[in-house]
C-alpha cells in the first residue's frame, strides 16, 4: 500500500501520455487513409496537391463508367419519311422492304377500316415501330440507390407504354413467357452506343399499310447522340414474314420545353357492322393496291417489294424510268 501510495502520482501521468500518443497516430493514419485517391491512377500522381483530405479525378471518373446519359425529352424530326410517319403509307407500297409471299398475301388483304375494331382503337405501337410514331419521347435511367449505377433505362411514347431496358445483365425469359407491346429489353454498351436486343414482341407490323411483324421477330436498336440529336437504328429480324433484316433509322432532337401528355383512349362505336365481322379484303380482289405504282407511273411489281427492291441494282431491272411519283395529298 506504501508503495502504490509513492507512485500514485506518477502512474495517471504516464497514463494520459500513452494515450495522447496512440491517438497521435491514430489521427495521423486516418489523415493518411483520407487523402488516398478515390481512383488510383498515373494520371492522379501528378496532379498538384490539394487542401481536401479526399482527392476525386474527374477524368478518371469519367471513363470509369461506360456509356452517356440519354435522360431528357426528345421531339420527333420528320425531314425522314414524313409522309410514312404521320399521314401514313399508301396502300400497295412496299418498296424497299425484304417482306415474303406471306407477308404480301396478308398485306393485299388488308383493310384500314380495321383499326375501327374496338381491339384495334387503343392498340399501342409495339416496340420496333413506335420510333416511326409521330410521337415525343421521354427517356430516363432507373439508379440503384447505394451502388449508383444504371440499372434500367425507360422510355416512354405518347402511344405506348413504358419500355423499359434491363442493364443489369439479367437474362431473356423463356420463350413461352408472355409477349407484350413492348417486348423484354436488355442493353449493353459499346462505347458511348447503347446497344439495345428485344425479343417478346406482340404480333406487329413493320409498316401501316398492313405489312405485318410476327410474334416470332426480335429487335435490335443503337442508341447513337451527337450533341443534341439522338440517332436510333432499329434492325428487325422476322423469320415469319422478312426474309432479311429491316434496318432504319430515326432522328430526335432534345427539347428542354416538351411534355408527353397522357393517352387517355377511350373504345367507342366507331362503325355500325354486324358482330364479329373483320374488315378484309379477299385474295386478288383489293384493286387499291395498284393505285400506288398507276400514279407514281412503276411497273407494279417493283411496288411488291423483297429483298431485292432494297439494293441500288434493283434500278437496273426497271430500266429507264422516271417516276412522277410526289407525296400524295391526304
């Protein structure tokens, strides 16, 4: 007892200095741990230093992720096939497109007055057409909260539904899983494309003038930006009705002032026709079809279309010929 009462003003002295100095350290390690680089990299070496105790390289962080940002409103361009993408095509025009003979019979048949079935007046465009819509488009990304990347991208049509485009590597669903308007999406990056496979698809067409699409296709799309203009390619591979891919491209521009109103459709008696009667017409009965090429002054076999109307030689099949054909007053 003697003893610890001489020492007893010692011990609590050399006590607080031991410990003022593992904190020392301590804080000296946590300053040191502090000021490592978010991103390693040659670059952040020589970069001056800095008063934060957190270095963050924005040249680092930017190529760290891939891909660019469509998030935005984008309005249609019609300098592309306007008289396609909003009046609509004429009947019998299928230049251009690598359709078969099944595609042709189902096309000949066809009757516009179709779209007054009450199945048909709030049908959306399926995924694969509506970039040919005289729609506006919102786009914008799904972020996982904690690790912050792009999970999903969305888009959004005034006559669609929301398409959304898995990013996190998820597969394609089984073939017997349900089809839908918008089909299963999933994306990739090449670069700064966002290259887009959609396979599901609901039964579709290719073109308004009755060119259908089956349910049997898949859909290819690259997403391209080039300052404010979003450029998509859409390659459709039908193995019903195409005998080689359909490719097209389409232009939006960024509008910072565009709204996508809502579609509120509403099923009304459009036509007084008796129960279950479809609006068709019989095999080689629809003579409107011919209208296109007597106008345009072309061989009606060149407006049927296949793989062959697609390529340049197909002109040197049809000879010498101007054609007088203009957009045709609607």
């Amino acid at each position: 007892m003697h003893g610890w009462r001489t020492g007893a003003g010692v011990a609590p002295v050399a006590i607080v200095a031991i410990v003022a100095i593992v904190a020392i350290v301590a804080i000296a390690a946590l300053a040191a741990a502090l000021t490592i680089p978010l991103v390693a990299s040659p670059s952040a070496l020589q970069q001056p230093p800095s008063a934060s105790l957190v270095e963050y390289n924005d040249e680092v962080a930017r190529t760290a992720t891939a891909g660019i940002d469509f998030t935005g409103e984008w309005a249609p361009r019609f300098h592309e096939d306007e008289p396609e993408r909003v009046p609509g095509p004429e009947l019998g025009d299928y230049l251009g497109i690598p359709i078969n003979d099944a595609a042709r019979m189902r096309a000949t048949t066809w009757e516009a007055s179709i779209q007054t079935l009450p199945e048909w007046q709030c049908r959306p465009h399926s995924a694969d057409y509506i970039w040919r819509g005289p729609s506006p488009l919102r786009v914008w990304k799904e972020v996982d909260p904690v690790s912050r990347q792009v999970i999903a991208w969305h888009a959004e049509w005034l006559r669609s539904v929301d398409r959304q485009i898995y990013m996190d590597g998820r597969p394609h669903p089984s073939p017997n899983a349900p089809h839908t308007w918008a089909g299963f999406s999933t994306g990739r990056w090449d670069g700064d494309v966002l290259t887009v496979k959609t396979t599901h698809l609901k039964e579709g067409y290719v073109r308004r003038n009755g060119l259908p699409r089956s349910d049997q296709a898949t859909l290819t799309e690259h997403w391209m930006l080039h300052g404010d203009i979003l450029t998509v390619a859409a390659i459709v591979t039908d193995p019903v009705y195409l005998t080689e891919p359909f490719i097209r491209t389409t232009d939006y521009e960024l509008d910072l002032h565009q709204w996508v109103p809502p579609y509120p459709c509403q099923v009304v008696e459009e036509v007084d026709r008796p129960a279950g009667r479809v609006p068709h017409s019989l095999p080689d009965t629809n003579t409107a079809v011919t209208d296109f090429a007597k106008r345009c002054g072309i061989p009606v076999e060149a407006t049927r279309g296949g793989a062959d109307t697609m390529y340049p030689d197909f002109r040197l099949k049809l000879g010498d010929i101007t054609s007088k054909c203009i957009a045709a007053q609607r």
